[in-house]
C-alpha cells in the first residue's frame, strides 16, 4: 500500500512538491514564531519570578462607598440616609496589623524559601540643590537578597553593606543620576514635611527597569525612623521554594488575617492576558498557511483519484476492498504530512540555533549578551507536528473518501462515454 502510495506520489512531482513545500514552511514558520514569543515569554516570567517575591503580603486596602457610615452615624431606624457630599477616602490601615504572627505563620511553612518585611516611603533626596521625589524601600537586607536577586544588580559596593545600619542606602543608577551622587557619599532623606537625615550610599545597583533604578533600599529600622513609623511594615515580601505555588498559597494566606495577599502571576494579570493574546495570533497566523497547504494536498489527492480511475478499475478487479482505496489515497496525503512535518522541525530547530547567534539589542526581547531568545520547548515541536499531520490528514479525507466509493464498471461506464 505505501508503495502505491509513493509511486502515485512520484508521478506528479511538481504537485507533490509544492503541497510537500506547503507543509514545510508552515511547520518552520510555527516553530520559528513560537520560539520567538515563548522565548519573550520564558524571560518575562523569569524575570518576575527573580527580580520580585512570589507572594506579597500587603496592608489591607477598603474603602468607604456611599452608604458605609449609615450604620454608625444613624443606626437600623434610618433606612434611608443621603450624604452631601458622600463619604470617600480609605478606612483601612497603611500597615500590616500584626505583622509578629506572620512571621511566626512563615517561618513555620516549609514551602517557604524565606521572607522580608518591608516599609516602602515616599521621600526626598537632595544633594546640595539636586533634589528628587523617590521610593525609599526598607527591609532587611541579608534576607531581601534571598527573596530577590537584587544583590545581582550591584555595580558598585555591595547591597549587604546596608546590614550594618546607621544610615545607609543601596541607590539605583537612575536615581544616582538625577542626585549626582557617588559611591560613599552622603545625601539627605526626608519626607515632604519632615526634618532631613543624613545617609550614606553603600552600594549602587542596575536592573535596566527605569521604574526599579529610580527607587533606593534601606535598612528596616532606619526607615522606620525617616517615616516616623517605629515597628511597623506595610509589606512582607516571600520567596517560595516552588513559585507554582504561589496562587494556592495566597488564596489560603487571604483567609488567615485581614491583610492583602497576592501572588505574582495575580499582581501581573495583565501581563498573562498579553500572553493569551500571543497565543492566539501564533496559532491563527500558522493555521492560515496550513489552511493554504491542506487545500494543495486536497487538490493533489483529487486530480490523483481523476487521473487513476483506471488504476482504481483494476485494483477493485483485483480484489481489493473500498476499504483498501480510501486507505491508499489517505496514506499519501499522510506521507506528505509526515514529511513536510519531519523536515520542518528539522530546519526550524537549526533556524532556531541560527537567530540565537544574531545580535539584538537589549530589552525584553534579548537575552544578557545580546542575543535573542529562542524557546525549545518542546511543547512547540509537538503542536507543530499535530497541526502539520492533522491539516494534512483532514485534507487527505474527501479524496480518499471519493477513491472508495469508485467501483469497476462505474469507470468503465465513465470510460466508453
């Protein structure tokens, strides 16, 4: 039978090798896009999951609405109360209630790599008449490392230097720019009403985010003390030993306490949404071309099935079944579908290698030398295999189908008109 198959194939080369091409390049074209979206992907989370807490543990937000004090002010006895102007504005507070027991609660959790509390301020930093508005993050520094790769980014002087206290801050390389500031020197922190604090920049750090380099780290206790809020944080930041945890656990953490708890894939559900998006684009974008492939190979299959009716006669004379036909012209269409598939994964792996060695520039789409990013997965080779065959087979269905139903003196009658 496949060796019909092929010989059928064979006699209309320039067919075959069109629909063959077809199959080909929309595998590699799959395989190609795939790669380059599913790479940009690949980076994106990792740099999440890296550069951020898996799990951020946050003061509660609430908010008054229209009808939030009717209660307090009026009681059940007034059903129907208007404020002019309605009541607006947060109720909550802006710091963890009782932070002591989620250190205990964490701490206790194997699944948990470690933690950080956190006191994220609003200030200033001035340096002679060189001031800027900034985000002054105090945590405690030996345990940040660990649940962030912060200390990674360090260009200058080292990020465990805030440990000691005393007044020391960890600055971005953006927020350097704007103060003019250099490594060990002294710049003035305050908030936008309070008494400035003299503190020593210690280390220097880049991420290449402008939003993360224009910000500046500090020891706890010493932030504590420019906000003017001793003991207290307003985040604990933790690191988890397996990071696909983190939705389950945070669903769970919400019914501990009164306290916001989001994992980071909720924080960046945006970003997920613009993954979805891709996804679509890909398959729609690959399916068109194998659209275009599988009418080739239905129009190959089915000026075959025209061109052999005499074949088809003396194969049915033979003794072979309607069964037996339908498998015949299907077979080649599956031929062209293993092939045009076999060899576009080939050439889509080695083109992968190929624009992994082309220089991008940096950004999200480049790798740390400079490179694109290419994934491997192999998610991506299965699903290019399954649509080439899949088209390949659909398209092979009608003809073969038609073959089946051909019997010898149908043809013959065909013939003698």
């Amino acid at each position: 039978m496949i060796f019909l198959a092929l010989r059928y194939l064979v006699a209309r080369r320039r067919q075959t090798l069109l629909t063959l091409l077809g199959i080909f390049f929309g595998t590699v074209a799959f395989i190609s896009i795939s790669g380059i979206m599913l790479g940009f992907r690949e980076y994106i989370v990792g740099q999440l999951v890296s550069n951020s807490a898996h799990v951020h543990i946050r003061a509660r937000e609430e908010f008054l609405l229209d009808h939030t004090l009717d209660q307090a002010f009026f009681g059940q006895q007034f059903m129907h109360v208007f404020w002019d102007p309605a009541p607006s504005g947060r109720k909550d507070s802006a710091m963890v209630a009782n932070p002591q027991s989620w250190y205990r609660r964490l701490a206790a959790d194997f699944r948990v790599a470690a933690y950080t509390p956190q006191l994220t301020a609003s200030v200033i930093f001035s340096n002679g008449k060189a001031t800027a508005p900034a985000v002054l993050i105090g945590c405690d520094p030996l345990q940040q490392r660990q649940v962030t790769t912060i200390g990674d980014y360090v260009i200058e002087g080292s990020f465990a230097n805030l440990a000691a206290g005393g007044n020391r801050l960890a600055v971005g390389d953006d927020l350097k720019k704007k103060l003019g500031v250099r490594l060990f020197q002294n710049v003035l922190v305050s908030l936008a009403n309070g008494q400035p604090a003299p503190f020593k920049v210690v280390a220097i750090f880049k991420t290449g985010v402008q939003v993360a380099d224009s910000q500046a780290y500090g020891a706890l206790g010493d932030v504590q003390r420019v906000n003017r809020t001793p003991n207290q944080v307003n985040e604990i930041a933790v690191k988890l030993h397996d990071y696909t945890q983190a939705l389950g656990l945070a669903k769970a953490w919400s019914a501990l306490g009164s306290e916001t708890v989001e994992s980071w894939d909720q924080i960046n559900a945006n970003i997920f949404n613009i993954f979805k998006i891709q996804d679509a684009i890909r398959f729609l974008s690959v399916g068109a071309v194998m659209v275009v492939a599988g009418f080739g190979i239905y129009n190959v299959l089915t000026m075959t099935v025209m061109q052999k009716r005499k074949d088809v006669a003396i194969l049915r004379s033979m003794g072979y079944s309607a069964k037996d036909i339908v498998l015949l012209f299907f077979v080649q269409g599956l031929i062209l579908g293993l092939s045009g598939a076999t060899l576009g994964l080939l050439f889509g792996y080695a083109l992968g290698l190929y624009l992994e060695t082309i220089p991008f520039s940096g950004g999200p789409l480049g790798s740390g030398t400079g490179h694109m990013l290419i994934s491997r997965n192999a998610d991506i080779y299965i699903q290019a295999a399954f649509l080439a065959i899949a088209s390949a087979s659909i398209a092979s269905i009608l003809p073969a189908l038609s073959a089946g139903r051909l019997t010898p003196i149908e043809i013959i009658r065909a013939g003698a008109e």
